[in-house]
C-alpha cells in the first residue's frame, strides 16, 4: 500500500506513525508539531479531523509540510469529507474506527467515507475489535472486513460500486 508515497505492508519495513496532539484548528502549531514528527524520524503523521474549523485547516497544514498526513475522524467523518472536498483530497489516508461512525446510520455513514475514499482514490484504515483492517481503494477492486458489537461485516468495493454484507450471515 502507498501512502503518501510511504510504502506500508509486505515485504516493505516498518515505519514511523505518529499522532499529533493539537487543535487541527490551529494552522501554524499543527503544522509545526508535524514537522517536528517527521524531523524526530515520523514517515506518517496522524491528525483529528473532529469538527469543521478542522476540516478547513488540513490543506493549509498539508501544504506546509512534507510529510504524509492521516486523517483521525470519529462520528462525523461521513460528514466533513463530503462537505470539505479539499480536506479529503488532502490527506493521505483516512483512519475510521466503525464503532464510532454511528449508531442507526452506521452503514450510511460508512458507506459515504468509502464513496469519497473511491473518488479521492485514498486508502482508509479501519480499526476495529482490537484489529485494524487496510482497505485500499486504488485500485479496481478492495475488500473490508471489520467487527462491530460482535457482528462481522464485510464491504467489497468492485469496480466503484460498494456491496456491503454480513459475513456472519452467510
């Protein structure tokens, strides 16, 4: 998997992510902890895009850095990325945890982050019952599987068209 041009996974090694720890609002600090991540040997680094101040703020910190940017969304990342288009070509990468894309609408609102994962041609990973998933969404074709409360769910991405189903089902 290519992240940013960071490649992860196979026979690639190890590499660096780390998290940071300011108000994504805020440009400048944001910009300079991500430098000062990727300067102490930080190949990726992870942001919160937890509300819209947020979301409006990730190309300007992207632009200022030369590093891979993930974004870290929670409850309302269906949300931001479809209504901050720049954000979600931005970033790197989205990380999504299925347990806290919602509740009654948890299929919609997953559903929707991996529609603009499609167009964005941007990879997610997916965190979920003590396992992370990465899903890629570069290419023709890309299967998720994760848990929630128990249940096993899988959504095959074919050709741009999103079958989600219950494994456990079937």
């Amino acid at each position: 998997m290519d992240v940013g041009g960071v490649q992860l996974g196979g026979t690639h090694p190890i590499v660096v992510q780390s998290m940071t720890n300011t108000d994504t609002a805020d440009v400048d600090a944001t910009a300079a902890q991500v430098r000062a991540l990727h300067e102490a040997g930080s190949e990726l680094v992870r942001v919160t895009v937890n509300n819209e101040a947020a979301a409006e703020a990730v190309p300007d910190i992207v632009a200022g850095v030369a590093v891979p940017v993930i974004g870290d969304f929670h409850y309302n990342g269906h949300l931001l990325l479809t209504k901050y288009p720049k954000c979600a070509a931005a970033l790197a990468k989205y990380r999504i945890n299925p347990g806290n894309v919602g509740a009654k609408r948890r299929d919609e609102h997953f559903r929707t982050i991996i529609e603009v994962a499609l167009i964005a041609t941007r990879d997610i990973a997916i965190f979920a019952a003590n396992a992370m998933v990465e899903a890629s969404f570069t290419g023709v074709a890309a299967l998720a599987v994760f848990s929630v409360a128990r249940s096993t769910f899988a959504c095959a991405i074919i050709a741009g068209v999103i079958l989600p189903f219950d494994i456990a089902a079937t």
